[in-house]
C-alpha cells in the first residue's frame, strides 16, 4: 500500500492535507498520508530557503524507500535568488503564466533526482507549485466560501475577484492582490488556518479540481501512483 509524505509551508496547507485531501487519497488506496512544515519551526512558513526544504524531503526519501513525496508550496512566497533560491524560480518569472508552476516543479524535480542519485525512482517525488496561494482554491465557490466563513453578504465581492479572472489559480500575486490580501481586505481579522480549512470542506475537493486545472493535475498524479 502506498504512503504519500506532504511538505508544506504553512498551517493552512497542513489542515487541508490532513483532513480534505487524505480522505480522498484514502480512498484511492493511500494506506498513510501525513503533512510535514518545512523547517524544524512552525514560525519559518513563507522564504523558506530551498536548502532546507531540500535537506528535509531528501531524509525523507532515505529514511523510508517506500513512501512518496510531494509539496504544496506557493509559488508567491519562493525565495527567487541567493542562497535560499528555489530552483526555476526566477527563470519561470520571465515564462508566460501558464508555463510558471510547471517549469518550477519540473526544476524541483530534477533538483532531487540529482541530490538522490541515478538509481532513485523519481516517481516518488511529485512536487506541487501553487499559483499563487493556497487561498486561490477558495475562490472555486464563491458563495460557499463566504458560508463557510459566516459571511455570506461577501459572495458577490468575492465573485467579483473571481470573474477578472480565467481559473482562481490565476488571481495574481502583488503584495497587495494576492489571494490572500484581498480576502484580508474583505474579512478583516481572517484566520487562515481555522477560516481557510472551514471554506476548503465546504467547498469541497471535486469543486476545486473543476475550477483549478493546475491543481487537478496534481491530485490526478497522485491518485495514479495507487492504480
């Protein structure tokens, strides 16, 4: 039975793995899914530097040759140069949008596959990037999400964010734009981990993957790993 190993960056991501994703990989034939925070305090989140990640799903992959990695990392949030550079991050920057998540993981990909050696099977690394956030996905129903939230009069506002663009994983990521900045703006107050994993059931992951090609991929891939 196969073991999948989520690294993510934040308290948000771990909530969704461990509760809305792994229900169904569950039952897709996933015997064991946990999430892991990058870094060895919760306090690091966003600008982890790659190295580290690194490091960590590395040991991962050594300590236990049977299971699969992966990430759900932010593309927003990746350190794009110096030592904490993650790799393809800064040449995905000069991509056309739709190229960017790819072109990062297939760089992470490659990265491990090197750090692991020849013989490693890189079908048990299956990185993930977000375009740009994790709180994009919550833009896959508008009008659950402000359920969830207890704030159902904001449907509209967030349809409003959501109808400038062509998937919720395209709404972009200025400082000031993001997904998650412009929830803020909206929900003064916002609790990511306890809103965001309230609006993630509520809107549930079929929704998501109808809404969000690039994360249906992903989800996709790894309910291949079982078959």
């Amino acid at each position: 039975m196969m073991r999948l190993g989520v690294h993510v960056e934040g308290q948000t991501e771990e909530q969704f793995v461990n509760v809305l994703l792994a229900s169904h990989l569950y039952g897709v034939g996933f015997s064991r899914i946990w999430a892991r925070l990058y870094g060895k305090a919760r306090k690091r989140g966003r600008g982890t530097a790659w190295p580290a990640v690194r490091g960590e799903i590395v040991r991962h992959l050594k300590e236990d040759k049977t299971i699969i990695a992966t990430t759900m990392a932010d593309y927003y949030g990746m350190p794009q140069s110096g030592s904490k550079a993650w790799p393809g991050r800064a040449a995905a920057a000069k991509l056309p949008y739709p190229q960017r998540a790819k072109a990062v993981e297939d760089a992470l990909a490659a990265d491990i596959q090197n750090a692991m050696g020849s013989r490693f099977d890189g079908r048990r690394f299956i990185p993930f990037v977000m375009m740009h956030e994790f709180e994009a996905l919550l833009f896959s129903d508008c009008k659950r999400f402000a359920i969830a939230i207890d704030r159902p009069e904001l449907a509209s506002s967030f349809q409003e964010v959501r109808a400038a663009f062509p998937t919720p994983e395209a709404i972009d990521d200025s400082p000031v734009t993001a997904p998650s900045k412009r929830i803020a703006a909206l929900v003064p107050g916002y609790e990511k981990p306890r809103l965001g994993a309230l609006a993630a059931q509520e809107i549930g992951l079929e929704t998501m993957r109808r809404e969000c090609p690039h994360f249906d991929c992903w989800v996709s891939r790894l309910e291949r790993r079982t078959a």
